[in-house]
C-alpha cells in the first residue's frame, strides 16, 4: 500500500511539473528577462507592436513574405509593422544578404520589396559577413532575442526560445548595436 502511494506521489509531480503553463497575460509581469518559447512569440511581439510609441527595429536572418496567405504569423507581424508606421513610428528592417545563399535571397528579396512598398525603411547586411541575429526592439523598453525567423515553420511548427528583456541598459545597448548595423548596412535594392 506504502508503494502505490509512493508511485502515486510520483507521478501526479512527475504530471505537474512536465505540465506546460499558458504564457502569461499583458503585461507578462514585472520580472526584466522571460523565456518566449515556441507558439508564445507571435502574440507578445503582437501585443508589443500594437503598445509600441516611438520604434520597432529589427535585425532578421530569415523573413520570408507570404502573398497568398495574410493570416499566418509571419504575415499578422507584417501587417502590425505596416500598421505601426502608419501610426507614425520608426521602423526599420535589416535582412540578411547572402554571399553563397541564393534560396535565402530570394526569400529576403521578396520580404524587403514588400515591406519597401509599404512605406518601411528595409536594408540589407553587409554581403562580408553573415547576420544570423534575430533581434527585435521596441522604444527602449524592450527587446527579442532569440532563435525565431519569421517564417512559418519557425512561428509555427519548430522548438524555438527566445528572451524578452526590459532591463533598460541592457535594451539600449542592444539599440546601439542595432544602429551601428544599420550605419554600416546600406545595401539597397534598386
């Protein structure tokens, strides 16, 4: 009897302690750094962007545009930017360039002539060197720094982590490190 109750006590905190919580609510708590994993990173940049003041900038390895379907994640973030410029904000976009990766070009290629004709500053990294960030940062309150591209395997389907931070000197040296990118990124299309 001693040992099916043993087992029991087991098991109900082997249950509880593998059961996932539902993230957190707006405004995800007072703690400066949150671990945002899988499913979860969608809807706290969305909930971000709709707060967001002044700007969003963001540092992308992969995003890709999806024209035939507006309803996926990667599309509703699109579209929250889109949104968030008409609103008057900065916002700017810096997209990997590939020296060797045609396929990831293209990718980045369609992204940036979408969100160009839509009114967002897009550039391109330097083709010396690979940017692999994903890092997104919202009027130096807060910052996304993880493993997630925007595409919808990554939003959708894959194991991904990431890390909110709103530890101030830690988002404004993050900005610094997104605007000496920027400078030094100016590669356009035409």
């Amino acid at each position: 009897m001693r040992r099916w109750c043993l087992y029991s006590i087991i098991i109900t905190i082997f249950f509880f302690s593998c059961h996932k919580s539902e993230p957190l609510e707006p405004p995800y708590g007072d703690r400066p750094v949150i671990a945002v994993t899988d499913r979860d990173y969608t809807s706290y940049l969305l909930s971000y962007f709709g707060e967001s003041e002044n700007y969003i900038h963001i540092v992308m390895y992969l995003m890709k545009y999806y024209p035939y379907d507006s309803t996926n994640g990667v599309s509703q973030l699109q579209k929250a930017l889109i949104s968030a410029r008409e609103r008057g904000l900065d916002i700017k976009v810096l997209l990997e360039r590939s020296d060797y990766n045609s396929s990831l070009n293209a990718m980045n290629e369609s992204t940036y002539v979408y969100l160009d004709s839509q009114g967002i500053d897009v550039r391109f990294d330097q083709l010396s060197v690979t940017t692999h960030a994903k890092l997104v940062i919202i009027d130096d309150k807060v910052a996304f720094v993880g493993s997630t591209n925007w595409s919808q395997s990554a939003l959708e389907k894959n194991n991904e982590v990431n890390v909110e931070i709103k530890e101030e000197e830690v988002v404004k040296e993050l900005e610094s490190y997104f605007q000496h990118l920027w400078e030094v990124s100016r590669l356009k299309i035409k």
